[in-house]
C-alpha cells in the first residue's frame, strides 16, 4: 500500500525514478512496463477459507523453483518495484525467502508477502527477514472465535498473534499489515484488526467482501448470496468513519468512503465509464507461471506462456493487444477489490490527482 510504501523513506528516491520512467515510457507507447506484480507462489494451503476457492482446486501446483527465479530476475530487469508474493498460503513454498532475496538483488525496490499467518514460526521469520523483505501482511477476520470458524483451523487466531510477535522481536524492519474482510452482515467484526495493529504499532488494511475470482462458476453464486443478505449500511457507515479515523489503517480515504455505496449496490464506482491501463502497469503471474496483465479481466483460464521470456512477451502483439482489450473491461465495477483499486487509485499520477482530490 501506498501509505506503507512512502513512510520508507529511503527507497523513495528510487520509487520516484521507476515512477518518472514508467510515465516517460506510456506517453512515447513503448512495451507495457510492470511497476508491480503479484506472483501466486502456490494453490495449495494449510486452511479452508469459507469465502477463498483457491483451496478448492483439486490439483496442488506450485511454481517450480527455477521459473520463479528467472521470473524475479527478469522483473528486475524490467523495472519492476513492486513484488508481492501470495498463493494459497506462500510460507508452504521451500523457495519462497530465496525467490525474496533473489527479487532484492536483482532491483526490486520493495517485497511483499500475503500469508494466513498459521504457518509462521521464529524460523522461517528470521529466513524472510534474512532475505530482506519489507513488508509481511497477515490475515484476520475478526475475535478468536469468529476468526476461526471462518478460517476453518483451531488455533489459527492465535497463530495470528503469535506470528505479530515473532516478526516484532526477530524482524522488527519488516512492515506489518493485518488484512480483515469486511463483510455484509458484520461489518464491526473488521475493527478487531485495527484494535490488534493499535495494540501491536503495526497496520491494517481492509477488503470488502467480494466474490473470490479462482473459480467464474462461483461468481454468480456469490452475487445472489450477497442479494440474499441483510446489508447493514448503517453499521457499515459507523465502521467506515472509525477507519476513516484510524491512524494504523492504510487504505486512502478515498477507497474506505466508496465502501458503503458498494455494499449497497454490489457494484464499484470509482472507476465507472473510466479506460483501464492497469495492465500498462502491473502484471500478474499464477501458479503454473502463466503471466496475466489483469486475473480479474481475464480469468484465471486465459493467461500467456512465458516459456520465451518476460521481455519477449510483454512486447509481444498477443500481450499488448490483450492490454488494449482491457481498457474496456468493467470488471472493476462488478467488484471492489483493494489489490486492483488501490493501484488505480494512486498510480499513474493524473488518477491519484483526479480520484483523490
């Protein structure tokens, strides 16, 4: 996030380097140019998420060692800054602190892992820390007993905290974000994880609860469900203006006021009637190591072989075209996911001027 990012401060100089060529490159035309990419380390995970489907895929895969080092090489290269790790859950990966540590050799400005938290232990902590990854976010969704129900695991709310701990006392470096979900029905539940970061000095983001994208079939489900639900927005607003209030949390302002409109409606406006160049700037890669300009817009079905390389297809005519069609891709409308809002909300510069003013 980008509040984490800038508060540091010496990887900003860097940061306004990446940003003034990527700015430089759009406007002459030139190769779409990640600024940032999410790499889904592995499907597989040791929870059952009531609301995740990755899980729910039949056939384990991880992206196997050596693809994935040549991959954050190239992103270097690339001018990637941004590199964000997540699955299932990344901490069952044996290559993930070295996939890490090979990103920060090799020019990525700033690492970034997702994890449930329930596999964390002082181990793999000091790996991580090792590796020098910057920032570690840790899912939580509410008081022990609500957080474990969902999460499907015994145990795994104090997993949570004992994880908190560890990175406190053995990588205190490393950023904090606790991600919490809120949900239609319960929309308080979410503030539990702003009270943990105030309690523990770290951070918290917050997602409103979408329709997981692993799965096209589950998605009309999940939008009659929803329907089926008692919204309460006037909750929703109260929780709105607490987070709005709340010092540790990183999403904008601008995100966190957009919240109750789409519980309401089911539908995200920010960014409605407005051409998408996400895919100008961020890039995504699965599990297999297909490379995707945008999941959501595309599916997980439809990604692009990069067996000749990131460069080569990024500047490819399959690739760029795949680009130009998602411009007019309304995806972004149909949910509110933070890991496609944010960016477009503070990148490139003239959406942070326009949106957030």
């Amino acid at each position: 996030m980008l509040k984490v990012i800038r508060n540091k401060l010496s990887i900003l100089p860097r940061l306004g380097v990446h940003t003034l060529d990527w700015h430089v490159r759009y406007a002459l035309g030139k190769t779409p140019s990640p600024m940032a990419c999410g790499i889904y380390m592995t499907n597989d995970c040791n929870l059952r998420c009531e609301f995740c489907n990755i899980w729910r895929k039949k056939v384990r895969v991880t992206i196997e060692r050596d693809k994935v080092l040549n991959l954050v090489r190239e992103l270097g290269k690339a001018g990637c800054f941004y590199l964000s790790f997540a699955g299932g859950e990344p901490l069952l990966v044996p290559h993930l602190a070295e996939t890490v540590a090979e990103a920060k050799v090799s020019g990525v400005g700033y690492t970034h892992v997702v994890t449930n938290g329930y596999a964390l232990t002082r181990a793999n902590v000091l790996r991580l820390s090792e590796a020098g990854l910057d920032e570690v976010s840790i899912s939580i969704d509410g008081p022990a007993e609500i957080h474990n129900a969902k999460r499907g695991r015994d145990k795994a709310y104090e997993r949570v905290v004992a994880g908190i701990k560890l990175f406190k006392s053995h990588a205190p470096h490393i950023k904090i974000v606790l991600n919490t979900i809120l949900t239609f029905t319960s929309p308080c539940d979410c503030l539990h994880a702003v009270e943990l970061a105030e309690k523990f000095d770290i951070h918290a983001k917050i997602q409103p609860y979408n329709c997981h994208p692993a799965f096209e079939s589950d998605r009309s489900l999940a939008r009659d469900d929803r329907k089926a639900e008692s919204v309460d927005l006037k909750a929703a607003k109260r929780v709105v203006n607490a987070l709005l209030s709340s010092s540790c949390v990183v999403n904008s302002d601008v995100f966190l006021k957009a919240v109750p409109d789409y519980l309401k409606t089911g539908r995200g406006q920010l960014f409605k009637d407005k051409p998408c160049i996400y895919g100008h700037h961020h890039v995504e890669i699965d599990e297999s190591g297909k490379v995707f300009p945008c999941l959501e817009g595309m599916s997980w079905e439809n990604g692009f072989d990069m067996s000749g390389g990131l460069k080569k297809l990024l500047a490819s005519k399959e690739y760029r075209q795949a680009v130009a069609n998602l411009k007019d891709c309304k995806g972004c409308e149909r949910t509110m996911y933070i890991c496609y809002y944010e960016p477009r909300i503070s990148f490139p510069l003239w959406n942070l001027l326009r949106i957030s003013k």
